[in-house]
C-alpha cells in the first residue's frame, strides 16, 4: 500500500513536471526583416503551436529594410505558411514633444534621439547600412526572390487601416504572459516600455540578439593560406559594423541603429537573454551545411530559405562567405525554442549553446560626460535634459553623429574610439553536434534543417502553385506601321503623382508620344526597391518594350552612405511607407516577369556572376546609351524629369555628347516665387521655406 502511495506520488510530479514543458509561450516578435529574420520567423512558424505560439510581429523600420516593403514580405510569408492569424504592425506617425512627452504611436522609423513630431528625420545611426546592392534595396527585395517565390493573400499595406507596432504591442501583451524577441534595433520595444509600464508585469522574457561583449569579428581576416599582400580589414573587432569599423570598432548593427533605446530595454528589470556576436561568431553559414541544405528542401519555406541563402553568398563582396555570415536571429530563435521547452533546467540551459551570467551595460554616449558640443540633443541647448536625464549622467556625452564622426577618429591609429556596447543571461559559444560522423558540426544546424523540412505546419504553396495558370510573358507591342511621335524619356522618382504621369504618357498616342525609357531616380520620393511597382504599371500597359534603368540611390556629390537631402521626406504616412506601397494599390497590379534582381556579372563589377547575369538591372545611364544610339543622329530626345535632377545630371556629366542628343527638358519641380510671402512645399525643412520638395533630393 505504500509503495502504491509512493508510485503515485511519483506519477503526480511527472505529471506536473510534464504541464510545466508544455506551457504555452506566446511570443512577440520585433524584427527588420533581413534575411536571417525570416529564417528566424520560419524556424518558429514551424513549433508546436501548443507551446511556441508566434502571437504577432512587428517591423523595426529603421534598419536593414523599409517599412513598407518589409510589411508586405512578412503578409507574404505569414500567408504561405497559413497563419494570417498573427497579428502584423508597422509604423505610426505619433511624436515625441520637445518636452520627452512620448505621444501614442510614434512608429519607431527614427532612432530615439533623432524622433521629433514628424517621421522625418536624420540617419546619424541608419547610414552604417549601405542604400542600393548589397544593402536595403537587395533585403527590401530579398534579392529579387521575393516577388518570385512567395504567394499573395489578402493581406497588405493599407493607409489608415494598418495596425501600427504600438497597437500591436500593446494589444498582444495586454492579453496575457508574452515573451518578446528583439531582433533588430530597440527603438519600438523602448516606446513601449516607456509608456506602457503598468505592463511591463505582462513580459516574462527578453530574447535579444545584438551586441558584442568579447567577441572577436572574423570578417575580413586574411585565409590562413594566403599570401603576403593580403591585408587584414575588420578582422578581430569587437563589433561588425563593416561600413565603419574604422571610427567605431565595437558597435553592433542592432545596437547601434538606436543605442539610447536599447539601454532602456536593458535597464527595465525584465529578465533577459542576449545571444551576442560572441555567440554568432562561432555559427557560421559554413560549406558543409550549405552543401546538406541545397540537398534538404522538401517544403516552401526550406526552399525559400535556401534560395535566400544561396544569393546572399552568390553577391557576397569577397569569398569568405562560409566563414563571415552568420545565423545571427534563426540562432536566437533556436536558443529561446530551447529554452523555453527545458524551462525546469537552471541558469538557461539549452540544446544548442553554451551560458553564463554577465553584468553588462549599453554604452549610449561616450566619455567626458557633461560636455555639451552639438551631438547629443537629450541635453544641447536645454535646460532639463529630455526624458528628464540625469545631467552629467552616462547619457550627457558626446553622441556619435554618423558614421566618419570626426570626435571617433584617433590620429594616426585605423581603429577609432567611439562605443556602442548589458545583470543579464548570455550565450558564449554553439554547442558541438553530439554525432561526431554528422557533416554538421552544430547542434543547432541539425533542429533547423529538421524542423525546416518537417511535413507538420509547412508551407501551402509558392506564387507558381498558387497562380498555376500563370505564364511569364512579356508583352511588347509592334509599331513597324505606325509614324512614332517624338522620343521621350520619362525621369521619376516614383511618388503616386509620377504614376499618374506614367500612366498617362501611355495613354497619349505614340503618333504624338513615343515612350523610349524610363530613369529612376533612387534618391526621391521613394525607395529605389520600389522600382517594381514600375514594371507591374508597364506590364498592365502591355509596354514591357519599355527599358527601365535604376539611378543613383543618394544626391549628387554626397557620401553614398548617407541621406543628406532625401532625410526631408518623411517615412511615415504621406512619405515612404505610402509611396513605396503606392498606398497599398501596388499590390492591385498585374506580376509582370520583369523585377529587380541581384543579379550580375564580373563584367559590370560584381566580385563573381550569378546564376543569371541576363536578368542583371541595368542602369539608368545604360538605357541612355541604348535610347541615345537607337534614336540619334536622325532624332533627337525630349527629357521630362519628374524628380531630383540627378539622373539629368549623370547624362550630362559623362556623355560629352548628350547636349547635341536632347531637344529639349521639362522640369517638374523647383520654387520660383512671386512675391515673398510665397514658400516652398519642403514642409519638414522649416529652415528653409523657398525650397522645392523635388530638388531637395
């Protein structure tokens, strides 16, 4: 009888024991969207719902992609993998007062000391991420993948009925027990803290990726084989912010896309988890898994997965790919997975990574505190410090202002002095596969495959599955019997008035009007990615003879990274987000086979040719030649510019003969006033009250 007692008793723990691991974790995700994000987000879609339940995602839009377009690469995602039931937010146009009044639904596009009342603002920590290839028009794009692959649901971008990410934060953690990934900059999570802390009871973890603590950069370290002329780059710092590793060896790109932000988050007294790059240093994207990867895709996401890793490494800048990219947030992911599922083991223990506890700190200025030069607004020029900082605190000094800050800088030495660096739970290195005859050396590599390729809560379909009846085929009309009227290029930088124009230049007769090619101006009114909304118009047209060729991303004569005129538009409603989606009718429009890819060849400057050079973006000025040598000696063509005149400029600058080609140029832009009360339409310049919102880009 009582060993029956003590069988059952037994029994009763196990039981308990069992009800503990099977709690349900809800989960907040905040991320931007890069490409190991949706891997992040796809190693999650694909847990037991019953304990890991993806409750919503929201879009940190100051970082690696653009708000519009990462919103809709997340509908996409979440439709493919049926799960329109998670809740998306994006953006807001809410403001904080001069005063640190924090106003509701500030959306999160600027860093924390840059948000003023208007979503327009500088890029003193966002111009470290390059614009064009190789940066945010390559990850708003997902290469050119993304429009190819991914299915379309009803869901999207809408002005006026989007949720924004502070509704969504507040309405997901208002509802129970959440546990919040961060993987990209802190900016939204720090405005929710800020104004909502009667729920901060409501968070029970903090997963972060970010940072850097120890670590060491492997990127741009020389091969141990190679020869003596190979110099080392970022090799060995701390940080890998590979744009300015040379003023600021020690930043992080979430970390440093808003450090006042993130120290907030750290300082909140919620429990925390960082997975730094003392961590995904030691995780790689190495040959052996990529090779079992390519050999491993048997459901969409897999495939989708693959596809984005394969492009990546195919324009990756030099060919240490296998040893400099990183499964920096899938990794975060599998680590919290663990986790949670081992929640009766101490200190963190997981599966797929090794722990320890660290007191550590977010370095948001740098030392002497107190001295006031221009750089930091929490204290410049006021009274009482914004947000009520402590004067002559840690967050009084010198703020870096952008990437080649001169205060960063020390004479005669490569490495600048500027930092960006949390008690809290840290991960140091993987944990090695327990199958030493396994080609995949971690842990890790073996549950993302796994889960990835498991048949349960996969993928319903890709856009050719889901469109079956869908044809790639270009429509291009005959004009051999028709008298062409004179040779126009139109010159746009894509706002809603620009489609306007496009449209109905392709409604004018070419006996009057003959369309030869478009130049985009990248530099404008919207980002360059969206360039494929062009296509769709002229796919819809049937004009898919017209050549369309993508200019500059930045101002004539500025840094290529940086946003010295293009910081007046605003990202918010009215700005970006509405013109990078067309205000939501993009996704209204016919697919045409045309898009941007990532596509190149040695040929035009790329380190190596893709699978697919032929479906390479040409340039603006490449269609000029085309146009130019198609048309003249025997015409001669007429410019309408619809946006900055960078692309106007180019043409003139490097075709010496251009002069002689262009009949004539109409200009949509510019203030010339009668009188002078008489302002510009530049209304986030203050400042300057006569200036036109077309050429201050």
């Amino acid at each position: 009888m009582v060993g029956r007692f003590f069988f059952l008793i037994l029994v009763l723990f196990a039981l308990l024991g069992f009800l503990v691991d099977a709690k349900t974790h809800r989960i907040l995700l905040d991320t931007d969207v890069d490409t190991d994000d949706f891997l992040a987000i796809l190693y999650l879609l694909k847990q037991n719902r019953s304990v890991i339940d993806l409750k919503a995602i929201t879009i940190s839009a100051n970082a690696w992609t653009d708000a519009g377009h990462a919103v809709n690469q997340v509908y996409d995602l979440l439709y493919m993998m049926d799960r329109d039931d998670i809740a998306v937010g994006v953006g807001g146009d809410g403001g904080i007062l001069e005063n640190g009044t924090i106003l509701p639904n500030v959306g999160g596009y600027l860093p924390l000391i840059e948000q003023g009342m208007s979503t327009a603002g500088n890029c003193r920590y966002r111009q470290a991420i390059p614009i064009g290839s190789t940066g945010r028009l390559d990850i708003n794009t997902n290469y050119g993948i993304r429009r190819g692959f991914l299915p379309q649901g009803t869901r999207k971008y809408s002005p006026l009925l989007q949720p924004t990410t502070q509704q969504v934060m507040i309405d997901t953690i208002s509802a129970g027990p959440t546990t919040v990934f961060i993987i990209g900059s802190h900016t939204n999570f720090a405005l929710f803290l800020m104004t909502n802390p009667h729920l901060k009871k409501n968070v029970e973890h903090i997963y972060v990726m970010g940072g850097g603590v120890r670590s060491m950069n492997p990127t741009g370290c020389c091969p141990k084989k190679s020869n003596s002329s190979c110099i080392p780059q970022q090799c060995g710092d701390r940080g890998n912010i590979f744009t300015s590793y040379h003023s600021n060896p020690y930043a992080e790109f979430n970390m440093f896309g808003d450090p006042f932000a993130a120290y907030q988050v750290f300082h909140s007294g919620i429990p925390i988890t960082l997975v730094p790059l003392d961590a995904t240093n030691t995780i790689p994207v190495n040959k052996k898994f990529f090779m079992t990867f390519e050999q491993n895709q048997a459901t969409y996401e897999a495939q989708y997965c693959f596809q984005s890793l394969k492009f990546t490494r195919d324009t990756w800048f030099d060919n240490q790919f296998y040893t400099s990219f990183f499964m920096w947030d899938s990794f975060t992911s599998g680590v919290a997975v663990s986790t949670m599922l081992n929640a009766h083991n101490k200190n963190g223990e997981n599966e797929f990574a090794e722990m320890h506890y660290l007191n550590i700190t977010v370095v948001t200025s740098n030392k002497p505190y107190g001295v006031h030069d221009g750089s930091n607004p929490f204290f410049d020029g006021r009274n009482i410090p914004k947000f009520n900082l402590q004067k002559n605190g840690v967050h009084s000094g010198h703020v870096q202002t952008g990437i080649q800050d001169p205060f960063c800088q020390v004479k005669g030495k490569d490495k600048g002095k500027c930092e960006k660096l949390f008690v809290c739970l840290l991960l140091t290195k993987f944990k090695p596969n327990k199958d030493a005859q396994s080609p995949l050396d971690r842990e890790y590599f073996i549950s993302f495959l796994s889960d990835l390729n498991l048949p349960k809560q996969s993928g319903r379909f890709n856009f050719s599955t889901q469109f079956p009846y869908y044809r790639e085929v270009l429509y291009k009309p005959s004009f051999s019997k028709r008298k062409l009227g004179k040779p126009v290029i139109f010159d746009m930088d894509m706002s809603a008035g620009d489609f306007l124009t496009l449209i109905y230049l392709l409604k004018v007769p070419v006996e009057l009007i003959d369309i030869r090619g478009i130049l985009v101006s990248g530099n404008g009114w919207a980002n360059a990615a969206t360039i494929d909304i062009i296509y769709d118009v002229l796919h819809m047209m049937g004009r898919d003879d017209i050549p369309v060729g993508l200019g500059n991303i930045t101002a004539q004569g500025t840094p290529s990274l940086s946003c010295t005129y293009v910081k007046a538009i605003p990202h918010g409603s009215g700005g970006f987000i509405d013109s990078d989606t067309l205000y939501g009718l993009g996704r209204m429009l016919p697919r045409s086979p045309r898009r941007y890819t990532a596509e190149n060849s040695v040929d035009h400057g790329a380190p190596r040719n893709t699978e697919h050079p032929e479906l390479r973006q040409v340039s603006a000025f490449e269609v000029w030649q085309s146009i130019k040598k198609a048309v003249y000696p025997k015409d001669k063509i007429t410019i309408l510019t619809n946006g900055p005149l960078t692309n106007l400029a180019n043409v003139l600058l490097f075709d010496d003969n251009a002069g002689a080609v262009i009949k004539e140029v109409f200009i949509v832009g510019g203030h010339i006033p009668k009188d002078k009360g008489q302002k510009g339409n530049v209304f986030t310049v203050p400042s300057n009250k006569y200036l036109g919102i077309q050429h201050v880009s």
